[in-house]
C-alpha cells in the first residue's frame, strides 16, 4: 500500500476528532472538525473498513505525512502549529490501518527544506508503527521486482503524463547507460494525483509510472490560484506483485472542495 500527503494538522488535512488537541482551546472543548475535514475522516474510517479484507503487507509512507509547521505560512494553515501534536495524532490515524502481523513500513521524506523537528517526528512515526525511515529516496526489491520509489516533485498540474513520460525516459537512458539499476517503473507521491502509465519495456515487463492521490482537501490557496485547474485526488494506491505480473489500483474519494455550495440567482 502507498499512502502519501496526508498533511495531518493542515486545516484541509486528516485529523483524527477522537484525538484531543487543546491549543486555543479551553481545557474541556476539543476543536470541531470543519467540513473538509468531517469528509476526509469519514473516507478514512471507510479506507480502513475496506482494507481489512486486504490487511497489506507492505506499508509506504511517501512523504508529507505531518504538515510541518517550521515556516510563518505552514502555522497559518495548521489546526495545530505543535509538531508533537501532530505527531500523536498521525500515529492515532495510521495505527487504525488493518495490516498482516508481519506488515513492514517503509517512511520516505520529501527533500523540501523541513527543518530538524520534522525530520525527527518523521522518524517517530516510522519507528512508533514499527518500520523506519529509508531517506528522500531509494529502489525496492518487491517480491522480485524492483522501483524506484521517492516523494516527487513537479510544477505541472496538468499534463502529468508529459512530465512522468520525461521521468520514465530519463530513468530509461540511465538503465540502458548501467549508470542506474534495473528498475521496472517509478512511484512518488507530491502531486496529490493518481496516474499510471503501463507501457512495454522489455525481457516480457512493463514499465510503471505511478502517481499517488493525497488526503488533502482542495486549500484557500488553490481555490484562490485557479479554483477549476487545482483540483487534488484523495484515495490511497494498492501495489500487487506477483512473480510474473505487477498492478496497482487505487481506492479513491471525491475531492472536498474548498468552494461555497452554489448560489442560486
């Protein structure tokens, strides 16, 4: 499973309403979800329900996890501005995720400038569920089959496919050069999209590109930048590997928008 983005402590992110946070607060009233909010949970809740069948094996964490709050702008968009309140409460959501005894979990961090107080709650996440953090970046082996993995970055919003087709040349030129490893495909997070490409490569494999949808809500900021073009996807991608075949498929949430309802004139 490769979950990413999920900005636990934004004001348009996962926060977990069982989990009490008295910051600007009185002592007895916790906050009250805004309606971002309410739907995200409620699609976690229902993520969980749904994934008990499956109980994954493999648990990524690509990045952006907690919201960090190191900068001015960041506290402003946080429910809770505290990195530990952030912390706690992202381990009281991911703790909810259905998994095998066995489960492993693999915490990848964006390479963003996060200061060392998210790097270190990052690490207690990844070491809280049992797994550890790997770095910005690294290549898999997954039941035989290897990928690129890492949080991603890109400034198209549109067009994904031209900028992920650029990756996927890129990397191949590197395998064909012997400069990279053998690798059958690319995933990151960032982009709070969903996207695969499936195209031959060769010995009989594919090549994937796989991006992963977020579990932000549509922010003031991209409601203010172009309303209609920023749009993120919520969901949370399933990886399947078999010996002679990879898949993936993702589990998606209708976008919480950032929009009044409409007004009838």
């Amino acid at each position: 499973m490769f979950l990413t983005d999920l900005h636990i402590g934004s004001r348009w992110g996962l926060w977990d309403p069982d989990y009490e946070i008295r910051e600007n607060t009185s002592e007895d009233e916790p906050p009250s979800l805004n309606g971002v909010q309410s739907k995200l949970w409620d699609y976690w809740l229902d993520l969980c329900n749904r994934l008990q069948p499956i109980r994954p094996d493999l648990i990524f964490l690509l990045g952006d996890i907690i919201n960090d709050s190191s900068s001015r702008g960041r506290r402003a968009r946080s429910l809770s501005a505290d990195s530990e309140r952030q912390t706690s409460c992202a381990l009281s959501i991911l703790s909810r995720i259905p998994r095998k005894p066995q489960a492993r979990v693999f915490g990848l961090i964006g390479s963003g400038s996060h200061g060392p107080q998210y790097l270190k709650a990052y690490e207690r996440i990844c070491g809280d569920l049992g797994g550890k953090l790997y770095g910005t970046t690294g290549i898999f082996i997954l039941a035989g089959h290897s990928f690129r993995i890492y949080h991603g970055s890109t400034t198209a919003y549109i067009y994904l496919e031209i900028v992920m087709g650029r990756r996927r040349t890129f990397a191949q030129e590197a395998i064909a050069r012997k400069s990279l490893p053998e690798i059958e495909g690319i995933i990151c997070g960032y982009s709070h999209r969903w996207l695969h490409m499936r195209t031959m490569w060769r010995d009989g494999k594919d090549f994937h590109i796989v991006l992963c949808p977020g579990w932000e809500g549509q922010t003031d900021f991209m409601v203010l930048k172009d309303p209609d073009k920023m749009i993120p996807e919520i969901g949370v991608v399933i990886g399947r590997f078999g010996a002679d075949a990879v898949d993936f498929q993702c589990i998606r949430y209708p976008t919480p928008l950032g929009l009044s309802d409409p007004v009838k004139a």
